[in-house]
C-alpha cells in the first residue's frame, strides 16, 4: 500500500506518461492545423538520422504554439526582437541538459532532437517535484490530509496539463511559485528577522522564468510586514512596558532594524536576476552592432539584435515586454474583446468563474479581516485581550471562512485574473493561473465530495491491515486518505478517485469533468495545432 505522499508522486508520474503517449497517438492519427503561427526556422545543414524521425514522431506534438518559441531561443538564443517575450530561465535549462544529452547520443541523434528530449525531461521532473511542494504547502495552509491530497491529485490532472508537459515554461515556474510560498509559511525557528531569506532564490528565479514572476514578490514583502506587525511590535512593546531602566530603549528596535535589512537584502537578491536578465537584453538589441547570425536566420521579417530600432530602447526604464506584447500580439487594455474571440472567452470562461466567484464570496464572508489586510483581529490591543472582542460570523459553507492565512492567497489570485481578464489573450488565462496559484486546487478540493465505496469504509480498511499482518490500526494521516480511495486505489501507482469514482453531486462531477475534460481534449487538441487555452 502506497503512502499518500507516494500516490501523488506516481500519479504525477503516471500523468505525465500518459500525456506523452496520448500526443503521440493523435498527432500520428490527425493531420496539423495550419496555424498560420511563428515556426523556427530549421538549418539546412542539420543531419537527420532514424533517431531524429522517431523523436519528431514520438514527441513532435509537443513542439507546438510557444514550444516552437523555447526550443528556438534554447538553440539559437534571442535571435529575434519577439522572442524577449519568453524569458531565459527555462531554455537555458533546456540548453545545457541538451549538451549533456548530446556528449551522450550525438552519433544517433542531433541537437535539436536532444533539445526536445531534454525539455520533456526537464518538465517531467520539476511537475513531480511541484507536486511534491504543493502537497507540503497545501498541508500547512488547508491543515487537512484529505484537502491536500485531493488537492495535488487536481494539479496533476489540471485543465492546462499539457502546457505543464510541452517545452513551456508552466511547470518550472509552478514549482518557483509553490516553493516561494513554501518558503514563506516556514515555521519561525527557521527564519531570521520575520523572514525566511532563501525564499529570495525561488522568487528571483521566478521573475526570469515567466513575467507575471515578479507578483511572487508579494508574498515576501506581505510575510515580513504580517510577522513584524503581529509578533514584532508586540514584543518591542511589551518588553517597553516592563523595561526598569529606560536607557535602553533604543536596543528595543533592533528587532525591527534588522527585519527592515534583512527584508531589503532578500527583495536586492530576488530581483538581481531580473535586471541582469532586462541589462542583457538591452545590450544585445539596444546597442548598434554586428549580429553574426547564419543566413537562414536572418532572412526574417523580424527586429535583428543589434539594430537597436526599437522604441522601447529609448524609454527612461528601457524594458522590453510590455512593448513586444503589444506590438507582435497586440496585447492591451481590453483590445481582445472581439465578437471572433468569443470562443477563446468560453475556453477561459470555467477557470474564471470558479476563482472569481469563491474568492469574492472570501471577501463578502470576510470582509473585516480582508479591510485589516488578514492580519488578527486584537491586532491593534498589541496581545491585550479586548473588552467587547469582535466575534466573526461563520460561513461554513464558504471557501476559506475566516481564516486568514487565505487572504495573501486571496489577492494574489484576484490580481492575475483580474489582470488576465483586461489585458491578455483570454484563453491564456487557464495556463497562467493553473500554474501561479494553488487557489483554484484548494477551491475545488474543498468543493468535492466524493462518495465511500465498500473498500473505504474505516472498519473494513482497519479489518484489511490486521488481516495482512501491518498490525491492529493504520496511521491516521494515511487512513483519511484511505477512507478517500478505499483499499484498491491505495495499491494502485495511478488509479484515484478523480478517474475511478463517480462523484455524487453535480459541482463535484462538474469538477471532474472539467479536469478530465480539459486534460485529454485539451492534449488532442495542442498536438495537431489546434488553438487551446
């Protein structure tokens, strides 16, 4: 019998195989859509051996949309103005296990071939190891076994899943963003000064993986003002109140010194990468030079480096994609809302609704803990008890009712689909989401009820451990997740109640059925050229 934790790592590994095979059989069976869409451009002089063709079949249905934009910038670099929009992080990853993979395979297969194979390695490890992380940060914030494991059981199966397995960025950056918020609900033992300063590194390497990275850094600044407000000033004040001697007053603040320096010094370490990232791109295309591309690259339609024609060369904060975004792809303040992109707004419309509507029900049920930003509600007392102490209703039924360890979530949630819904491409909107947040997880792990089967009741699963010699009981933390899949599921590596059970009520079956539906849809679709999400 597998441990919860062990389920959710192969299930995370079972998905991923079954993604790969599930591309590979449609784009062999139904011919691409033009898509009339950017394609690298392919040097003629590459060789191309058996190995190759099987890799193109094998995972060739992978290589579409933005894929062909990554795979690019990981084998040829920033060759063209429009791929500043993709950030480094991913396919400098992709490039380097590609050269290692190549020492290895060179006389069987070429670069480029490497460089696919090496992006699915890439994405296949760091999605088990994302799995991992929201498993353990779903822990801490939902405090449920059962909550957690369903939780991460919706993320392998997510309405996005494919973008998580194709040489995008997704997973790398939903594994930055679920280890930063990790980082940032370490217990206080582990922290210096009101926060954890190697949550610095995921948060920086988040703000070069995607650009909506740079939100991640609410969550540091969000947890040292929360612990310096909460446990911080409290302390200062009460050590005031019964210091004897008021000479030393000033060394009361010491605390607060170095929580500011220790606050300053994680935000520098965080963005470092970003303007290094921002420097080099200006150098390349803002400074007049000599490209040194090979002819087949540089008979393009596009703004070579070094020709520093660029408008946003000349901008007092010279930063390139905001300008890339709205001028190779037309992105701005509402410029999508068209009668012919109505389909693309019911493809996003599901992720949508769903956020949009439980976290503003948060705020409606919470509305006085969302107006003292989360914080506790005897805040202001410093620790002293109130005399008419403020009672919250309860809304048992409402997403996150009263608990504000939701609230940065909350916000942070709101302002990407808020931001998706003015200004991207609309369809975007389930890849962006599904992997900056665990919001929509926890939303629909807390909406789901699944129904018992003979093999999960507790006696009968208790009956089955004595029977095969584990001794009388079960360990708790693995018997709610027992009493969720029942006995069968739990010796399975991929079977859970998401594909084996049938859901008793209709926002759990619609749950599943939008998880599944978008999952295997949703890879059919990506692998022939089809527009998705």
């Amino acid at each position: 019998m597998y441990s919860p934790r062990q389920k959710i790592l192969w299930f995370a590994f079972s998905t991923r195989i079954f993604i790969i095979l599930l591309q590979a059989v449609f784009n062999a069976l139904i011919p691409d859509h033009d898509a009339n869409v950017f394609l690298s451009p392919e040097d003629p002089a590459l060789r191309k051996s058996t190995g190759d063709v099987f890799v193109e079949k094998f995972l060739g249905g992978m290589k579409r949309w933005d894929g062909q934009y990554f795979i690019h910038i990981a084998q040829y670099g920033y060759t063209y103005e429009n791929c500043l929009a993709f950030f480094p992080l991913f396919p400098l990853l992709v490039r380097h296990i590609a050269y290692i993979l190549n020492s290895v395979t060179s006389g069987f297969i070429n670069f480029h071939s490497n460089l696919l194979i090496s992006a699915t390695l890439i994405n296949f490890i760091f999605f088990i190891k994302s799995a991992d992380v929201l498993h353990r940060l779903s822990l801490r914030v939902l405090r449920s076994e059962s909550r957690a494991y369903k939780s991460v059981i919706l993320y392998c199966v997510n309405p996005a899943s494919i973008f998580f397995v194709a040489p995008y960025s997704e997973t790398l950056f939903a594994f930055m963003s679920f280890y930063t918020m990790l980082k940032c609900t370490e217990p206080e033992t582990l922290r210096f000064a009101n926060i954890d300063m190697i949550s610095a590194l995921p948060a920086g390497f988040s703000m070069i993986t995607r650009s909506n990275g740079s939100v991640n850094l609410g969550f540091i600044l969000y947890t040292s003002f929360k612990n310096t407000i909460e446990k911080t000033i409290p302390e200062i004040l009460y050590k005031y109140k019964t210091l004897k001697n008021k000479m030393i007053v000033p060394a009361l603040l010491l605390p607060l010194f170095t929580s500011g320096l220790a606050l300053f010094m994680t935000v520098i370490i965080a963005i470092i990468p970003f303007v290094l990232v921002q420097t080099y791109n200006y150098f390349k295309f803002c400074i007049l030079s000599e490209h040194n591309l090979p002819e087949f690259l540089s008979n393009s339609e596009f703004v070579l480096p070094g020709s520093a024609e660029s408008p946003w060369c000349n901008n007092s904060l010279p930063l390139s994609y905001s300008y890339i975004q709205s001028h190779y792809w037309e992105v701005g303040f509402f410029k999508y809302y068209q009668v012919k992109q109505l389909p693309n707004f019911m493809l996003a419309m599901p992720i949508l609704v769903i956020i949009l509507f439980n976290c503003l029900s948060y705020i409606k049920n919470n509305i006085r803990l969302c107006l003292r930003l989360g914080l506790k509600d005897n805040i202001l007392n410093f620790g002293y008890a109130s005399k008419m102490p403020y009672k919250p209703k309860q809304y048992s039924k409402g997403f996150g009712a009263n608990d504000p360890i939701y609230f940065v979530y909350i916000v942070h949630i709101m302002f990407l689909t808020i931001f998706c819904i003015v200004f991207v491409h609309i369809q975007v909107s389930t890849r962006l989401l599904a992997s900056a947040s665990p919001i929509l997880y926890w939303i629909c792990s807390s909406k789901m009820n699944v129904g018992p089967t003979p093999t999960s009741d507790q006696n009968t699963i208790n009956e089955h451990f004595r029977r095969i010699g584990m001794g009388k009981r079960i360990p708790s933390h693995h018997l709610s997740i027992a009493n969720l899949e029942g006995v069968d599921n739990m010796y399975s590596k991929w079977k859970t109640f998401i594909i084996s059970r049938r859901m008793p009520d209709f926002h759990s079956r619609f749950i599943q059925c939008y998880f599944l539906g978008y999952f295997i849809i949703g890879t059919i679709f990506f692998a022939n050229f089809y527009p998705w999400t």
